[in-house]
C-alpha cells in the first residue's frame, strides 16, 4: 500500500506549450489510482494564499490541445523565504494534500527540492520549459513546440532577407542554453547559430565574418540565444555597425510568440506520459526527483542532478551546423 492519498498539482515560472496536458495526465492518471486531485492556481503563489481547487476528469477535459496553463503561473517571492514556505506547508497540511506535482523549470525545481527537504514533503517535478536545459532528460515539455514555432518564422524571414541582401540577427530564447538556437537554425537552413555554451570560449561573431560566411549567398540568417553571454541580437547588430560596416544588418527578435501555440504531438505525448508517471512516482514513494525521458524511456533524475548539472549540447550539432551551411 502506498501512503499518499492525495496530490496538488501546480505550473510555475515560465510557462511552456504542453503544461495543459501535463496537467490533464497527473489528473486522470491520479483519478485513475484512486487519489484525490487538487489544482492549485497561479504556482506557488496560489499554494501561499490558497487558490486551491478540487479537480475531476471534467477539469481538464478539452485542454491537451491549448498552450499556456489553465492552473496560470506565476513567479513569487514569498516562496524563496522559510516564512513563506511555511505558509505554503500549513496550507497544504489544513487542505489534506499530502504529496505535489510541480511542472516548470530550473527555478521551479529549485524551488521543489529546497520545500521537499524541508518538510520531508512528497514532490515530484515534471520539466516545462521551452529552453530545455534540465539535465537528465533528453527533452522537456514545451521544447518541441518552440522550436517548431521557431523554424516556422525563421522560413517566413528567409523569404523577406533572401529579397534584400541583408544579414539578419534571429533571436530566440534560452537564458543560459542554447538548444532553441541551434536546433533552430539546422531546422530552418539558417547559416550560423551563436550560443552561450561557446560565447564563453571563443568570439563567434569575429569567427562568422572571418570565415566569410556570407560569400556565397545573398543574405544570411544567423540565430542568437537570448543569453547576456552572446549580448543578444541587438548587441551583436551593434558590434557588426561598429566593427563591420559593410554588412547591411538587421534584427528579428521572436520573443514571447515562441511560448505560444498549440503543443505539437511530440510536445502531448510526452507531456502524456511524464504525467502518467509522476503519479507512479509519488505512489511507489519517491521523493524529490525530476521525471525525465532518456533514450524514449521514462527516467527519474534526483533534483540536485536535475538542476545543478549544465546539460551540454552534443558536439556534433555545431559541426552538422557549420558543414551544411556552405
Ligand atoms: P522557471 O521555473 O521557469 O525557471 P523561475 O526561475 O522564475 O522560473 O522560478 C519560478 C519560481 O520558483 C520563483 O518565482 C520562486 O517562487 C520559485 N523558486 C525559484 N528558485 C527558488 C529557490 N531557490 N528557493 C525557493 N523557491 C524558488
């Protein structure tokens, strides 16, 4: 026999393109095992003030198909002090919820692991975030969906920068990794990708224009992570004014359009299934692990490896990069 009897479930941080069937899996698939569910709204936040409700199959009936998260999301403080945590602890404790599903990033997690310990409380994350940089797991929910919407703008510039001779500055997310913009631009025949795992070794830009990436082609596409570490798209446009007049530059930057939209299938089913198997998680009494996927299986990573550890992105990726885009 198990001991839990009940599970919250909340979305946090940035949200991702996929939390709404991660959602409806932890539900039924809870519902299915005999434990109560209850949504709590607005991350942990909602766990503080209590924006809590009981959920049913009908709750999350109609939602694996829409982006963002019914459960909304949320960013807050409170949470980072014991005080607040406390709150959130005796919250939980007055509503009968013994155990939680935390869905969101690297902040989120952080968050789950420091609660978990704290209170010896049942947590099990799911990873959603579009930016993909939780290590242990080969993918996390939202990721797919981003980098399709990616690809899909990146084609509709090429049409406008092929036009012009322009070179054009293509930026997409990734705070600290850069999977969207490398991924992104092999999907999209972009000529460069410029990220913060290599920004800290070696000056891309100066490597780009020395390698005279633009000689064969009337425009180029080049994708930025948003990262501080690469300076952006609009810092590498201004370096290009400042040290390579010649070039004719300009700037695209995604934004929040990347977060939107329909999840892809890739994005449902494994949003599906990590769903399903959180539940087994909290049932077989694991505690304070990431569920994750590795080599198409359904994996469980502790948070401290989950979180602390940089994912690295796989050495062939920039070479395929760079010996397609000649
Ligand atoms: P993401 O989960 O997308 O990385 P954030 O980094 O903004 O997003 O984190 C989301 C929330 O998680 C924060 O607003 C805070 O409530 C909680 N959180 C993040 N880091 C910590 C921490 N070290 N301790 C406690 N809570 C945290």
């Amino acid at each position: 026999m198990h001991n839990i009897k009940s599970v919250g479930i909340l979305t946090s941080g940035g949200d991702a393109p996929g939390m709404n069937a991660a959602i409806r899996a932890v539900t039924r698939a809870a519902i299915y095992s005999g434990l109560k569910v209850y949504g709590i709204y607005r991350g942990y936040r909602g766990l503080i003030y209590d924006e809590i409700e009981e959920f049913s199959t009908q709750n999350v009936s109609n939602i694996i198909q829409r982006g963002g998260t019914i459960l909304k999301t949320a960013r807050c403080k409170e949470f980072q002090s014991p005080e607040g945590r406390q709150c959130a602890y005796d919250v939980l404790r007055r509503r009968g919820i013994d155990s939680l599903a935390v869905i969101g990033g690297d902040g989120s997690l952080s968050g789950a692991r420091i609660f978990g310990n704290e209170f010896q409380f049942p947590i099990v994350g799911l990873p959603g975030t579009i930016d993909n940089d939780l290590y242990g797991t080969d993918t996390t929910i939202g990721y797919d969906t981003a980098l399709n919407t990616i690809m899909e703008c990146v084609d509709k510039i090429r049409d406008t920068a092929t036009s012009h001779e322009r070179l054009f500055f293509i930026e997409v997310m990734g705070r600290d990794a850069g999977f969207l913009a490398l991924n992104g631009a092999i999907a999209s025949g972009a000529e460069a990708a410029i990220i913060p795992e290599i920004s800290t070794q070696v000056d891309q830009l100066s490597e780009l224009i020395k390698a005279g990436f633009r000689k064969s082609k009337n425009s180029s596409i080049v994708l930025v992570a948003e990262s501080p570490i690469t300076g952006g798209a609009m810092g590498l446009a201004q370096r290009v004014k400042e040290e390579y007049p010649g070039y004719d530059v300009r700037v695209t930057i995604l934004g929040h359009l990347q977060r939107g939209g329909s999840p892809t299938a890739n994005d449902r089913i494994l949003a599906s299934r990590m769903g399903a198997a959180a539940v087994d998680a909290l049932m077989e009494d694991q505690r304070n692990v990431m569920v994750g996927i590795k080599n198409d299986e359904i994996v469980y990573v502790p948070f401290t490896k989950a979180i602390k550890n940089d994912k690295p992105i796989a050495q062939d990726l920039m070479s395929t990069l760079r010996r397609l885009s000649i």
